[in-house]
C-alpha cells in the first residue's frame, strides 16, 4: 500500500480530514486506510505469541498438547494457525496415517510437562514472542505435553497425516501437516484475518487441546502453535 500524500476535508467547516493517494496521473484520489479489527488493533499490531513443542512419540488416545488461558491472564486469546509436523529426521518401519482430534477444554489439564518462556532449550515446550518489544505472557497462559486428561469440552474437529513411505519420503508428509483452514491455518499476510473466518477464540478459563486416535505408529510429531493476546 502507498503512502498517503495528501487529505481532503471529510465534513466541510469541521477541519476534519481524510488521508488520500494521487496515482502519478495526479488526477484521481483515492483514500487510504488502515484496517483494524475487532479488538481495536490495527493490522499487525496485535502482540503475537509462539509456542514451539518439542517431539512427542505416537501413542494411541494420548493427548499430546493443550494450550490454556486462564482467568488471571486477563487476556483473550486467537489462535492463528496449529501445524503439526512430522519429525523427518529418524528411521522408522511404521508409517501408519495418524488422525488427531482437537477439543476445547474448561479447566486446566491434569499432568504434563509444562513450557518455558525465552528458552533457548529444544527439550521442552517454549513460547516465543513474535515482537520482542510487546508485552510478555502472563503466566495464566500456559501450555503442556503428555497429558494425564483433560476437562474436556466440545470437539472442534480432527486433523488427518497421511502415510509417507520410505521414511528418506516423508517430505510430503511434513509439507501436508497443517490444520484444516477452517481451524484456523496460518494467514499471516497484511490483511489476511479479514479474508477468513473468526479464528478459534479462547476466552477466560478456556483451552484447546489435541487426542491422538486409536491407531499407533513408530512417527513422532512436532506441533507449532501461533495465537495472538488481547
């Protein structure tokens, strides 16, 4: 988008005016803007957080993560995109399709291991600013691996990996694993939240967490969760 260059009065006598664009022909203006949304941010404002999880084996029913927003966080939270990402970099001899169901959750889960904030540790889970000049997570955000349960809500949905066979092919397997786009997929582009639907919102003591299926493999998976707080 260009820069504005010029204005013109938007209610005659008032001194109010309008930012506007003259193309080079120098006979047309158009108005420029700044779109917002809901929330009262303007485009890419909006302080946004990511939550990188560490790998976590392929187990039948286990829950592999739940992002929570607690009621002391005093903040509402969009998730923006959920990618989960096969690990490409070990051998395996069962590359079973894993199917991965999401839930809302309405308490804290019970068990797991807990993320860390600014870690430059690959262990565990670690939120990450997106803008290190907005304001840090308050602890009432909180994520975890390798649940004991979860307080479960309504199902929002699942999510399908296919199979990638030999493991040295797995590349389109990690290519395909993002969410569904009407769960929120990653639409990070300058304006791109007024193209799509509402994104999953989390509100005071809301959550969302992830069930693997019944079915097993020898895979273990990776997820990248991006959300913003308001």
């Amino acid at each position: 988008m260009s820069l504005a260059n010029d204005t013109i009065l938007i209610t005659p006598g008032s001194g109010a005016t309008l930012a506007a664009y003259s193309p080079a022909s120098g006979t047309t203006r158009l108005q420029v803007y700044i779109p917002a949304n809901w929330t009262g941010h303007l485009v890419e404002t909006e302080p946004t957080y990511g939550v990188m999880l560490p790998t976590v084996d392929s187990v039948a029913n286990r829950y592999h993560w739940e992002l929570f927003n607690a009621s002391s966080s005093n903040l509402t939270l969009l998730v923006r995109s959920i990618r989960g990402m096969p690990s490409s970099d070990t051998a395996t001899s069962n590359n079973l399709s894993m199917r991965f169901d999401l839930f809302r959750t309405t308490a804290v889960s019970s068990g797991g291991t807990a993320a860390n904030t600014e870690s430059s540790s690959t262990l565990a889970p670690n939120f990450s600013e997106w803008d290190t000049t907005q304001t840090a997570l308050p602890a009432g955000v909180t994520c975890k691996t390798v649940l004991t349960s979860i307080t479960t809500g309504a199902w929002l949905g699942h999510l399908f990996r296919p199979t990638a066979v030999p493991a040295t092919a797995r590349w389109d397997t990690v290519m395909l694993g993002v969410v569904n786009r009407n769960l929120g997929d990653d639409v990070n582009e300058a304006g791109a939240e007024y193209r799509a639907a509402k994104r999953i919102i989390l509100h005071s003591n809301e959550g969302i967490a992830c069930r693997q299926g019944t079915v097993a493999s020898t895979m273990s998976y990776q997820w990248l969760l991006q959300f913003t707080a308001v």
